[in-house]
C-alpha cells in the first residue's frame, strides 16, 4: 500500500511541476507580447519597427513558417518576417501585425491596429516544433492595441 501511495505522490509531482513550467513560459510569452506592443505603440506604429534593434535578444527568424497561422483581421505581417526569442529555455516565435482600420481625410488621421502573436516553439523545415510537446496545442498569445496617426506620423 505504501509503494503504491508513493507512486501516486510521484507522478503527482511530476505532473505539478510540468504544469509549473508551462504556466512559467506562459507568463514569460505574456510579457514580450506585451513588452513589444507596447514599445511598437511608442513609436506611432512604425512600419519600421524592428524589435532585434532593442538589444533583448530578438532576432529576425525569417519569413513565417505556413503553420505560422493567426486569426483573421489583424493585417499584414510586418517585415513580411517573425522574430525569435527563447525564455525560460523556450523559444519563442514573435509576429507582428498592423493594418489601418480608419482614416479620416479632414483630419488628416488614420487609425493603425497593432498586433503581437507569440507561438511556442521554433521554425524548422516541418514547420514550428517545440522542445516539449506539453507546447505543441497551447494558444498562442495575441495582444492588439490601435494607435493613431496624424498628418505628422505620430
């Protein structure tokens, strides 16, 4: 009875702490997203933004992998590209989004939605894989935000 209790407390354990690290990445992808909009918002919604210029370890990871799927309306991809992050021995695959959603011509202002999506894993040739399964079916984060344009970008 004691060995069985015992191997009961055990893969308790395990899946405990599996489920710990998974919250921790989570929680780590949370904030570059947020990290990201937020710096990309500052900037007026630059087309030119490019978050490996930040000096945090972002890299440019190319073009999108085709299972690098998002949902619909959030615009075209910036730099036709996804950066690269890993976190919490992670890596994280960033894209980011923009699309004008209205403009007022007398104005002279337009409205910019800002989107970050954060996937776990890394592109290979078969697509994004991550070093855990535990990762392959979690949703990705997605953060939108809309800035504001005006005749002087910003």
């Amino acid at each position: 009875i004691l060995t069985i209790a015992s191997l009961g407390a055990l893969q308790y354990e395990y899946f405990a702490a599996g489920h710990a690290r998974i919250a921790k990445v989570q929680t780590a992808a949370a904030r570059v997203a947020q990290l990201l909009i937020e710096d990309w918002k500052s900037t007026a919604g630059s087309i030119e933004y490019n978050p490996s210029a930040l000096g945090l370890g972002f890299s440019n990871a190319g073009s999108a992998p085709a299972d690098f799927t998002t949902a619909g309306g959030l615009g075209g991809t910036l730099n036709d590209s996804v950066y690269s992050i890993t976190l919490c021995d992670m890596p994280l695959l960033v894209m980011l989004k923009y699309a004008n959603v209205d403009q007022d011509t007398v104005a002279q202002t337009t409205l910019r939605q800002l989107a970050v999506v954060v996937r776990y894993g890394q592109a290979g040739s078969g697509g994004i894989t991550a070093p855990d399964p535990k990762f392959d079916d979690l949703t990705p984060i997605i953060l939108v935000t809309y800035v504001r344009l005006d005749a002087t970008d910003g």
